[in-house]
C-alpha cells in the first residue's frame, strides 16, 4: 500500500510539474553555454503551436539550448521573437523560453538604394503585406508597393499592387493580380544581371553597362507555378515608354569624366500581351534554366506598336571543386521592325566580349557562349577558356551566317567555382552563392584589324 501511494505521489508531483500554472515543463539533456546541465525547460506566450511541438524541435538541435533554440526556430518558423533565459531556482538551472508568434497579417518591407547615370543615387522603400487564415496556413493573398526617388534626375517612381493566392487558386499552384506603377526598366538584362555589379560598376568607376527607360501604366498577371519547378506566366500590359536622359556623370574615381549617354528609345504607348514559360533542373552542382517567352502587339490593341517576338534562353552550369561548364544559346525571332527598346543588342560586356559594346542591333538574334574553367596550382587561380558567337539582323534584311561575329578569348578567375556552392534562380537568371568572385577576360575577335579587348566582371557572366 505504501508503495503504491509513493507511486501516486510520483505521478501527481511529475503532473504538477508538468502543467501547473499553464506552463511546459520537461526532464532535459540541455546544457548551457558553460556546460551545464540544464534541469527543466519552461516554455510560455505559445497560442497556436503547442508545447510539444516546440519540445519536439528543440529535440531536434543538440546539447547547447541556444543552439537548439536556434533550430526549434527554423523547424518552427511561427514565432516573430524568441526570448530565452536560464535561470537558477532550488539549485536547479531552468530554462525560461518566451516566444511570440507572428500575426496573421505579415509585414515586409526593405530598403530601395540604386545608383545609375540616370538617376544618380535612387533611394526608397519596398513594402509587402501577406495576409492568411490562420498561422501555419499560406497567405491567402498580398498588397505590394513601392516609393523611390532619383536625387539627381528628381523623377519618383511607384508601384502599387494586389495578388491572389488563396482558396481555389492555392489549389492548382496559381496567383493573379494587377499593379499599376512607374518603373525605369532596363532594355536587355542578360547583358548585366547582377545589380551589385552594376552599382559597383556605376558608382566607382562609371561603368554603367545598361541602358535605361521608363514604363509607366498597368499590368495584370496570372502566374502558375507547377511541379518540377516550372512556372507559367501571362501579362496583359498597357504603360507608355519614354526615355531617359543621362543626369549624373559622377563616380569615385572618375569624377571628371563624362560617361556615356544613355540611348534614347522609341516612345509611344504599349499594349501588348506577354506569355512566358520556364523551368530549372538547378542543384548544389549546376543545372539547367530555360525559358521561352513572346510578346505580341498591334494597333486593334489601341498600341502604338505592331509587332510578335519571340525569345528563347537555354543556361546550363555545371560547378566541380577544381573545374567548371557554363553554357548560354540564346534565340530571338520577330514579325515586324521592332521598337529600339525590344531591339537586341550585341557585342562588348556580356555578349561578344572581343567586340565593341553595343555594335550591333537587330530584330533578330541567335547568340552562344562556352566557358570552361580549369583551377591551376597557382594560388587556386582558374584559367578561363571561352568562345562568343553571334548574329543579329534586321526584319526586312536577308540572312547572311557569313556576317556572324566570332570571339574566342582567355581568362584569368579568381575564386568562383566549389562543388558545394549554391545554385538557384534569382530574377529568372542563375545565381550562384560561391564566395569572393573576379575575373579579368582577353577576348580577340575574329576579324582582321581587330585589337584585343580586356574586360573585368564580379560576378558570373550568366
């Protein structure tokens, strides 16, 4: 009788301990930064996810509680704050967790800095407000917007807009929405994808190998996004495009040197209706982005443009610890003479690295890179062996492969490469987290009369 009442007694105070004054109590194999055993952990200020959730996940890290902590919140990524303590009660160490969950409305918001020639320093704030159900369920849907100003040219750009993603379209993976916005856009971005690179380029040195224009008007969009990582996107657009003149010629260390002028486009208003699709194979050691996109306009529209133009971007990236593959096919078709800001652009930095920026422009495209990269002994520089081909050609001219340009070149790279970096899509282009990158290209073209041309990137070429 007497063990059985001790037995109780175990079992009431194991009960008490547990759950009394709504708090969460357990038996541990915590310890704390100085290797001390950490008796109970007490959890509190949870509503929607439960004290054996949070347990389970701090199970999951090891000894240390911080570091557990640290885990718990990325198993767990509910809690907008997390306050921990451990404190010393009856000679017992305790653990005092305090979380506070997120809201079921989420606020987003991050800092616009840019600098360019035509703008000079653009400076403004992104925001986003995600609104859901409850706390573990998707948004339903978001307000999104945008407020920034050029110091130099005194121009304000914004966007303001709403998506859908909830009910019926959460179902089938499809988000809908419309923003209405004034955007300076740039012509080809696959010439210079990276934006650090290009406010690197601009600020210290003037570099600004973009050319810029402005989109102002309003956009509806579906966009579904289907296993295997494809995506399928419709844009019905109507905005009007002006140029952009050349405000700043200012930069660190070429202050008194006027930097090139901006080209203008052809102005008018656009309503176009604009169908993409693409899809990635990307992992740690490479893979491929592809996408297809085309874009039709004409006069029933009430645009100022009549023209359909197709596009087609194939990327592959293969990444080994002493070796790399980069490969670019890039395609572009037309019906009709296009506007100068959907005319493409080759030649110079990020096309045919042995020929003059911007040197030749038509309404139709076929361009390929090849890089192969080998690291050497020396420091663990790689050695760079590339080849650029490209032809561009009017609507109303004849096909003549005989004018396609030719560029093989060496180059010398520093860091880059590592088996372990990561790969994935930002911005429809490839980007690879792989640490400190530079990288200094001699390309030739091959023509007579041409000199060797020397070229810098931080970053990858595509």
């Amino acid at each position: 009788m007497e063990t059985y009442s001790f037995r109780c007694l175990i079992l009431l105070y194991t009960f008490i301990m547990t759950f009394c004054n709504g708090y969460a109590v357990a038996m541990t194999h915590f310890v704390d930064k100085n290797h001390n055993p950490i008796d109970d952990v007490i959890v509190d200020g949870n509503r929607e996810i439960t004290r054996y959730e949070i347990l389970k996940a701090l199970d999951m890290g090891p000894d240390n509680i911080g570091t557990a902590i640290k885990v718990m919140r990325a198993v767990l990524p509910y809690f907008r704050e997390v306050k921990w303590r451990v404190v010393k009660k009856d000679n017992r160490r305790i653990a005092h967790i305090h979380v506070v969950e997120k809201g079921r409305i989420q606020y987003k918001r991050r800092p616009v800095i840019a600098f360019n020639r035509v703008h000079g320093w653009r400076l403004g704030i992104k925001t986003e407000a995600s609104v859901a159900r409850n706390l573990r369920s998707p948004a339903l849907g978001k307000i999104f917007g945008e407020v920034s100003r050029g110091f130099s040219s005194g121009r304000w750009n914004y966007q303001l807009g709403v998506e859908h993603t909830g009910g019926w379209w959460k179902r089938y993976g499809l988000h809908i929405g419309t923003s209405i916005y004034r955007a300076t856009d740039v012509r080809d971005r696959d010439i210079l994808p990276s934006n650090g690179e290009q406010v690197t380029a601009a600020l210290f040195y003037g570099g600004d190998m973009r050319d810029y224009y402005q989109r102002s008007g309003s956009e509806i969009f579906l966009h579904w996004a289907a296993k295997n990582r494809r995506h399928f996107d419709l844009r019905l657009r109507d905005e009007y495009h002006s140029s952009l003149d050349k405000h700043s010629d200012w930069s660190f260390f070429s202050r008194k040197e006027p930097k090139q002028d901006n080209l203008p486009i052809t102005e008018g208003r656009l309503k176009s209706v604009m169908v993409s699709y693409s899809f990635n194979t990307l992992a740690k050691a490479g893979g491929w982005l592809n996408d297809f996109t085309v874009e039709h306009s004409n006069q029933r529209l009430s645009s100022d443009f009549h023209f359909t133009v197709g596009q087609m971007r194939l990327r592959y990236i293969y990444l080994a610890d002493n070796s790399f593959l980069n490969f670019r096919s890039k395609a572009g078709v037309s019906t009709n003479c296009l506007p100068i800001q959907r005319k493409f652009i080759i030649g110079g930095f990020g096309t045919l690295r042995g020929y003059r920026f911007r040197e030749f422009m038509g309404d139709n495209l076929l361009l390929a890179n090849v890089e192969f990269g080998r690291k050497t002994t020396f420091y663990g520089v790689f050695l760079v062996f590339f080849v650029d081909a490209g032809y561009v050609w009017d609507d109303s001219s004849p096909i003549d492969f005989d004018d396609a340009k030719i560029s093989p070149g060496i180059a010398i790279q520093f860091g880059g490469s590592r088996r372990d970096a990561d790969v994935n899509v930002r911005r429809n282009m490839i980007s690879i987290s792989s640490g400190a990158f530079f990288r200094i290209n001699f390309a030739q073209a091959l023509e007579s009369g041409r000199k060797p041309i020397i070229s810098t990137r931080l970053q990858w070429m595509f």
